[in-house]
C-alpha cells in the first residue's frame, strides 16, 4: 500500500496526512485542503486525537455526496489491486470487503467474469466519474500488457490473478499484466498470492513473460555448483537426469526442467560429469 500523501491536495480513495482542527460532539473536523472541512468520526480515530496533530486517513465518499475520513486501513487504495472477497450479490454488482465498515462495489459491467458470494477475486480499484470509489476485476482495462521501462532478467513484484488455459496471470508491480507458463511453475498457486519473479522475455508485441526463476549466467553458475556439490556429497551420482519430470527436479533444486537441462549440458560440456538415460556421474571433484 502507498505511504500517505500530506501535499496541498487531498485526493479522495487515498491514505492522506490531514490535520485535526477541531472538534465537534461526533466528530474531529479535519483540514482538507482542496476538499474543505472533512469530518473524521471519532468512532473511527485514535485514542487521544487532539485539535494540532496530525493524522494518516482515508478519505473516502459517503452515499450522499459527503467526504470521510477513517483511521482505519483499506485493503487497497485507488489505483491498486487487492484479492477481495464477494460478500453481497445485487442485481447492480458484488460487495466486496475490503477492510472497511462500508464495502466496495464492482459492478456487473466491471466483472471479467459473473461473481459469486463467498468466493474471492482480485481487484483494481478506481474512482468513477462520480468520484465514488468502485471495484473492477478487468484489469487489462486498468494495467498496461505492454511492456514499458522493463529488461529482461529484471526482479519484479508479482501479485496472482487466477489460472488460464497457458498458465497464470499475474500483474507486475502494481502496474502491468504478464503471464507464468504452466509448464514453468511447479508450486501451488493461487489468486491474490504474492511471490517474487523475474521478466524472462519480451515478446516482440510487447507482451510480458514471466518466471519464478532467474535465467542468466550467475543463476546458471550457482546452479551448476549445487548440482556439483550434490554430486559430491552422494558418492559421484545422481539419478536426477535430464529425463526426470520436471516436479522432481523442482523439488531438489527449485528450478525448471529447462535451466536443469542446461545446466547438466554446461557441466557435460566442461568434461565435469558424464551422463546417461538413468545416471548422472560426476567425472572430476572441484
């Protein structure tokens, strides 16, 4: 989640810096800038909330066109993405719950696909021409598919969409959409899950490959010497070869059947080890 922002303007679905100045018999009045007078019920403030001090909200709009503030913590602002989980189906669209005591709508036309009650999805959130704050599970109207300011190899945030026939979708440091081949991933996933990955390539349209594992030399040199020292320390064999499936080889050493392959074929090629259908021997000790 982004830090507050305590500039001028005060923008709505956001975490502001505001400062209290004063109060009434329910609430703490709030100077909010660009947005005037915002009141921050005094259910919803900190112990000891004095007129002075200043406090990290989010601000948000009420049914009837007002703005609120709340000391509590939303599970995304606008202009992020979070895993939700339907509570409320309407003919308008699905409540969500999303950290706060109001939940957030997406409505049918925001829906990649119809939601049901009890089941979660992810979700970007966004501010309607209304300035209400509304939910949508169509990200690729909201994150860019195309790559921008990204190099292969490069370390990435990712955050796990849901499965689709070629494997994962993903969004990329909160801004952009790439995909995880199935055949590359040998770890349960699932929506709303974040892990680490890396940009594997760039198609010549732009689109996003990713992986969960690095592909350059010093990742290709770190894992030819584990496998050595396996080897090492197993008497000089190993039945792990380049005809093992491809979960066996991850659960060893955490990679793809493909970076395993070309690892063994490196080390083949250095006269370090020999190979055959069913063994791996290890040809001289380091």
């Amino acid at each position: 989640m982004r830090p507050p922002k305590s500039k001028s303007t005060t923008h709505i679905g956001e975490i502001n810096t505001l400062e209290v100045l004063h109060e009434s018999d329910d609430d703490f009045v709030l100077d909010g800038s660009n947005k005037g007078e915002i009141f921050l019920p005094k259910s919803q403030a900190p112990d000891g909330c004095r007129p002075g001090q200043k406090l990290d909200v989010f601000i948000y709009p009420e049914n009837d066109g007002s703005i609120k503030a709340t000391c509590h913590r939303p599970k995304a602002q606008v202009g992020e993405c979070a895993l939700l989980t339907a509570v409320n189906i309407i003919k308008a669209g699905a409540f969500m719950d999303w950290g706060l005591e109001k939940d957030l709508l997406v409505p049918v036309s925001q829906q990649s696909t119809p939601m049901d009650e009890g089941k979660s999805y992810v979700v970007y959130l966004f501010l309607d021409p209304q300035q209400r704050i509304i939910g949508s599970s169509k990200l690729h109207r909201f994150l860019e598919e195309h790559a921008q300011n990204m190099v292969s190899g490069e370390e990435v945030d990712l955050l796990i969409v849901g499965k689709t026939d070629l494997g994962f979708k993903a969004v990329i440091n909160g801004t952009h959409l790439g995909l995880l081949f199935k055949n590359e991933v040998f770890q349960s996933l699932r929506p709303g899950d974040k892990t680490r990955g890396y940009i594997k390539t760039i198609r010549e349209d732009g689109k996003i490959k990713l992986s969960l594992q690095r592909h350059n030399k010093k990742s290709r040199e770190e894992l030819s010497d584990r496998i050595l020292a396996f080897l090492e320390s197993n008497q000089g064999t190993s039945t792990l070869t380049d005809y093992s499936p491809p979960k066996a080889i991850y659960k060893q050493y955490g990679v793809s059947k493909s970076n395993y392959k070309k690892a063994l074929g490196a080390l083949y090629k250095r006269r370090m080890i020999s190979m055959t259908k069913d063994k791996i021997t290890l040809l001289t000790q380091r």
